[in-house]
C-alpha cells in the first residue's frame, strides 16, 4: 500500500466519506471572501491531524514549503482563521460529521458489534483568565472567590463498536448545566443519525434522571446509565439484594475476572414510568490485584440481552473518556482556546470531532483492508509528516 498522505486522505473523504459538498459549501458567512472556505477548512482539518492546532501554527505551515503537499492552494495569516471561524455556521460541520457516520455504517465499519452505543459526557475545556465569550463559567476557589474561567462542553460519541467516534458537542454557560446540555445533544444526535442508527446510550450516574431517561426512551433507544447514591432508595435496595446472593455470572474478560449479579424486577421510582428496573453489579479483579465494583441499570429486558453483554456495554462508556476527552485534549488540542470567541469556539470543538473520527476510520477500516496491519497514530502521524517533506504538483481542479 501506498504512504498515506494528504493527497490521498483528500481523495478519501471526498470519495469515499462523499465529503466534497461540505468543502465546498461549509456554511461560509464571510460577505466578501477572498480566501476560499475550502482551503481555510482542510488546513484547518488537516492541522488537527498533524497535531499543530493553533491559529499560528496553521499559519506557518501553510506559509511553508510543504504548501503544495498539503494541497492547500494559497497562502493565509491566523487572522483569516479567526475571521473564519467566527462566521462558520455549526449546522454543515454536524451534518458533516453524521453523513460520516452514515458512509461509515454503509461500509460495514460497526459490522463486528452487534450493538451501537452513543456516549455522553461532560468535561471541562479552555481555561483562561479573563471571561472572554458567554461560554465562560467563573472556577471559585473553597473561599468563594473566582480564580479564573473556564469553558464546559457535553461530548457524544458513537462506542461499543471497537470505533469511539465523536460527533457532536454542545457547550454550556453559566446559568446551565450538564444535565440539560445532555439532553439537546442526544435529541439532535438522533435528529442526524436518524432512530434506528443506534441501539442504546451510555451515560454517567448524573444522567440517571426520571426525565432524561424518558427522553431517551422517546427516542426509541434503551438506555444504560451508572446507578450511584443520587437514587438511594434503588441503590440501597440492589446493595441489599446483592449482598445475600452468590453471583449470577462469572467469567474472564481478557485477563480480569468478572463476578456479575442480574436481576429485573426492582421497583421504579415514584417519577419513572417504567414497569419496573434492571440492575447489574459487577465486580472485575484485575490481575494487580486491583477490584472494581459498579452498579448499573437498563431498561434492556433479560431476553435480548444477556448479563455478560449488559457488562460489556456498560463498560463502553469509558472509551468518551479514554478514546475521547484524553486524546482530543492531549493530542489534537481540545482544551487549547485558539480564538476566544463563542462561535471560533464551537467550530474548532467540532472539527476537532470530525479530525477523530476521520483519523480511525482511516486507519483502522480503509488502510486495514485487506491484508494490511492496523497501523497505531502515532505511525499514521509519522507518515503524514514525512509525506510532505515530498514535492507534490497542485491539484488546481
């Protein structure tokens, strides 16, 4: 096979992610353009993939030799960035990244899974002084006093599929929380992808709510959420019945043994509609000795899923926080404020989605076809890097 470069991811997201009309027409406010929007957006794409994420550093290199490599067609400052993002409409980029997960889903990448799970999560990003934009929510110290600001945002990501792939935020100010933030980036995921696109969501106990969880029910998607002490009167009940019962369940998970207890008749709360409530605990021994225990509940009913399965799904929640939260903020720039503006920031949140997401399915389904080795990041990096140090002709078409 030959060395990935970005002539060639260019011919695969146009070609086979049929991405061309969303470069072409990005949703592009400027009134008088004089640099096109799809030079602006692919540096803007591509230097996420190269790990330079910075205004500035987008500059240097399209400002450099390696111009023609990166098929970039002229020449800009960061201010032109700044400019950009400001006016990018976030619709074409969301609807961008779902197309990307239809063309992905139509190529058999989640075939191996015999569910789809959607992630959501809450983590906090761009930390600055000063309150710059309405997204800054003020960091008190434990005497009250505001220390500084910083910007939260409410990820989902597409797991449970050997793919984490994010593909949408939604950031909130202050007066807001996570909880409702949560809940319009799961309808509006389900508005893109369509109802059928995925099986269930995944969430953390603060999710674990009367209301969200008939939201997600509205949505025709079944809903697997940590059972934690914000429902005592449930998780006092499970640790009871729990205690006095052998484990259902016990198995290997790759080197860990897994303990696990299942039951399906548990009461609901006064405020859920549910006939009643299934809840697991697991206990999982890792081979350092280390024990970990969760209790988890689900509206998946004991006939289509079995426990061992329930476990597996449940523990698909941690890839947002692994494959999501840490890689983009320690490796493409999720934390880094590029230009301290409501609207630069919401677009560079989501493009830094779509550079995850079209980084693995690059690597790990169109450069695995066939007999090829799954190459990791750090060596689809290395050759991205090396590819432009080769003079390339401008494809002017």
């Amino acid at each position: 096979m030959r060395m990935p470069s970005p002539r060639r991811l260019w011919k695969y997201l146009t070609r086979c992610l049929r991405l061309q009309p969303y470069f072409d027409s990005p949703g592009d406010g400027r009134t008088a353009p004089l640099i096109p929007a799809r030079a602006l957006l692919w540096s803007l794409l591509l230097s996420r993939l190269l790990r330079e994420w910075a205004f500035h550093a987008v500059e240097a290199l399209v400002g450099s030799s390696a111009r023609a490599a990166l098929q970039v067609e002229t020449a800009f400052g960061d201010d032109a960035l700044s400019y950009f993002t400001e006016r990018l409409w976030a619709s074409p980029t969301r609807a961008a990244l779902a197309r990307v997960l239809h063309q992905a889903k139509r190529h058999k990448a989640f075939d191996d899974s015999p569910f789809i799970g959607l992630a959501v999560d809450g983590t906090t990003v761009g930390r600055c002084q000063a309150r710059g934009c309405r997204f800054c929510r003020p960091h008190r110290n434990q005497a009250g006093q505001i220390t500084g600001y910083r910007h939260h945002l409410v990820m989902i990501s597409v797991v449970g599929t050997g793919l984490t792939l994010p593909f949408d935020v939604e950031p909130y100010g202050p007066g807001e929380s996570e909880y409702r933030a949560g809940q319009r980036v799961v309808r509006r995921a389900v508005g893109l992808l369509g109802p059928r696109f995925a099986d269930y969501v995944v969430v953390d106990g603060e999710f674990a709510t009367a209301p969200y969880l008939h939201a997600v029910g509205d949505l025709h998607l079944r809903v697997v959420a940590r059972l934690k002490g914000n429902l005592p009167e449930l998780y006092q009940a499970a640790q009871q019945r729990f205690s006095a019962q052998p484990p259902k369940a016990c198995f290997w998970e790759g080197q860990d043994w897994v303990e696990i207890w299942d039951a399906d008749d548990f009461d609901p709360w006064d405020a859920l509609r549910w006939q009643s409530v299934r809840v697991i605990r697991y206990r999982q021994y890792k081979p350092n000795g280390n024990l970990f225990e969760a209790f988890w509940l689900t509206d998946f009913p004991t006939h289509r899923l079995s426990s061992r399965s329930l476990f597996r799904l449940a523990k698909s929640r941690w890839e947002i926080e692994n494959q999501g939260f840490n890689d983009a903020k320690n490796r493409y720039g999720l934390e880094h404020i590029c230009h301290h503006h409501p609207q630069s920031l919401l677009l560079v949140w989501l493009i830094t989605c779509l550079a995850l997401t079209i980084e693995r399915l690059y690597r790990l389904r169109y450069l695995h076809r066939g007999t090829h080795r799954v190459r990791s990041a750090m060596e689809l990096l290395r050759l991205l890097r090396l590819s432009l140090a080769y003079p390339t002709p401008l494809d002017s078409s």
